[in-house]
C-alpha cells in the first residue's frame, strides 16, 4: 500500500473564470477502487491527466507510485497484440500474459493477431489485462465501457471486481455499481 497525496490542489484551464478544482486537499490509498461519475465537464478525466503531470497546477500531488491510462494509446496497431503487451510490460513470460488475458473472458487467439483486427472489446480487454499486469503502477481508467456490448462490460466488471488499485471514471452508473 502506498499513499497518492492531494494537497491544496487548485486548477483552471486557461481563460476559464472558474477554477476546476479550488484548494483541494485528500489522500487515496493505492489499494482502494475508486469511481468516479458526474456530468460531463466536472474534472473526472481532468483529475486523471494532474495525476499524469498533463498540466500545471497549484499545490501539490505527491505519491511513490506510476500512473498508467486507460484507454493506453498505440501507435502502430498493425503489430501482433501479444508484442504490443510485451512493449507495455517488458519480460513477462508468455503464460501470464494469456492467464491474465483470460480472465477477462477473452478468447486467447486474439493475442496473436494484429491489434487493427480485434474489436473495440477485445482491444479493451487486451490492454486492460496488459496495464494490470505492469507492476508498481496504479490504473487511471477512463471509461472503459465505451464500444463494448453487454457481455463485455459484464466480464470486464467481473475482471475489475478482482482487482485493487485504480480509479476508474466512467459515465455508466450501472457499471460503476457493478
């Protein structure tokens, strides 16, 4: 367990009259699962890019921790997915790359093909079991439901109920729920 501490956290964007965030001070535990919801506009997604050192801000934001974001940007998605995993947590053997892939309900097959090939749930599933796999980091998931049919967000709710460390924001209050 380790700590992410916010401390008098103030932040605008530019040319905006009201601060997003005004002298905001709390700490996370890194083991804790946390959602957050709220109207488009409020700094869920905002909040996840200070954490990523994205913008400046006043105050301070302090952990011994890395953050990793969901949805994780590839460049070349014409690449095998099991190498994209590969270059997201080097030297992991083979086989908890596909035990971990499989716990998300996935169809083991689809780690080697191209990642332009995979649906919109296989690539979530995909990159979520990748970024859970790299160790000492703590996930910021922005909403992960996004493209994925019922049976999908129900297995990646399955997958998440298992695990501990992250924020996720999501629009889908049933999911969050979940």
């Amino acid at each position: 367990m380790s700590l992410i501490n916010i401390s008098n956290l103030t932040f605008a964007y530019d040319g905006s009259p009201e601060n997003i965030f005004d002298n905001v001070s709390f700490q996370i535990d890194t083991d804790w699962k946390l959602g957050f919801i709220g109207r488009n506009g409020r700094g869920k997604t905002t909040f996840l890019n200070l954490l990523m050192g994205k913008y400046e801000y006043s105050g301070n934001i302090s952990t011994n921790v890395s953050f990793e974001y969901f949805p994780y940007e590839v460049a070349d998605e014409s690449i095998y997915t099991i190498d994209i995993i590969n270059e997201i947590c080097p030297q992991l053997p083979e086989w908890k790359i596909i035990k971990e892939f499989s716990l998300l309900d996935a169809d083991c097959e689809a780690l080697y093909r191209p990642m332009s090939t995979l649906s919109n749930g296989e690539k979530t599933k995909a990159l979520l079991s990748a970024l859970f796999l790299k160790e000492n980091s703590f996930l910021l998931i922005d909403e992960p439901t996004n493209h994925l049919d019922l049976h999908a967000r129900q297995a990646v709710s399955a997958y998440l109920n298992k695990k501990k460390g992250f924020i996720l924001v999501s629009h889908d209050r049933a999911f969050l729920d979940s």
